[in-house]
C-alpha cells in the first residue's frame, strides 16, 4: 500500500463564514460571556502577542492569568 491510498473526500456544504460570526456574537451577547470557539480566540491572540514580544526582546515571555 502507498501512502495516501486510504484518503477520503469529505464534502463540507458552503456556508458564509461572516453570518456564521455575528450569529455566534450574538448568541455571547444573550448568554453574557464569550462562548467557544471566542475563548479559544482570546486565548490564542494572547499566545500570539507573548511570541511577538519574545521575538522583540529575546527572551520567554509569561502568559500569566
């Protein structure tokens, strides 16, 4: 067997990712809180500033909560 003879094609219908977004917003705002996937966001923006900052400086940097 050759690598790649077990792929599957999975078809994913079309969706608009913007009305995906504010629906998603919307339904934070009626709970009150950020619901994931948004956390996952937060979070993943804060990884993203600390590895700029490390880059800059040269040095690890802390996420501390």
């Amino acid at each position: 067997m050759q690598r790649g003879d077990d792929q599957q094609v999975e078809e994913v219908p079309p969706t608009d990712q913007f009305v995906a977004e504010a629906e998603h917003f919307a339904r934070s705002v009626r709970a009150g809180k950020l619901l994931p996937p948004a956390e996952d966001g937060t979070a993943q923006a804060r990884v993203i500033e600390a590895l700029y900052a490390s880059a800059e400086t040269g040095r690890a940097v802390s996420l501390g909560d």
